[in-house]
C-alpha cells in the first residue's frame, strides 16, 4: 500500500511497516508521537514517503493471547490457525 493509505491505518491505532524492514521492526502512534517499535522517534525519509510497500504489522500471535480490535471487541486465540 502506499504510505497514504498506511498513514490512515496508523492514526486508526494499527502498526505499520515497510516490507523491506525487519520482521520485527514496526511504527506506532503513541499518544501524539509516531514512535518504532523500540520507542524512539520516528523519521519518515522521502524514499518511504514515496516507496508503495507499505503493509500493516501482523505480531505472531500464541494461543491464549488476548487481543483488542479499534472498536473495542476483545477476544482470546483459541487456535494457531
């Protein structure tokens, strides 16, 4: 996606990242800050302004993992699948 669209998911409280980072590499709005996943600002270089492999950050979930949706629904892993 293009980093229009991810900024969107982004300010909908999702994680975002590019596919050429690491697995385990991500961007997060965190109160009014847009931090990566070890908590340090971010800074958005033109080539990711303008790069289209943009995609929203999908953690590995276990079984038993509590998990909350932006509109609130919260549910439990039940299966690995």
């Amino acid at each position: 996606m293009r980093f229009s669209e991810a900024i969107g998911h982004l300010l909908n409280g999702e994680y975002i990242r590019r596919s050429e980072w690491r697995k385990d590499f991500y961007i997060k709005k965190l109160e009014d800050e847009i931090v990566d996943s070890d908590g340090s600002a971010e800074v958005f270089y033109s080539k990711d302004i303008i790069a289209n492999d943009w995609e929203i950050h999908q953690p590995k979930l276990d079984v038993g993992t509590v998990i909350q949706y932006n509109d609130g629904i919260i549910g439990i892993v039940l299966d690995p699948c």
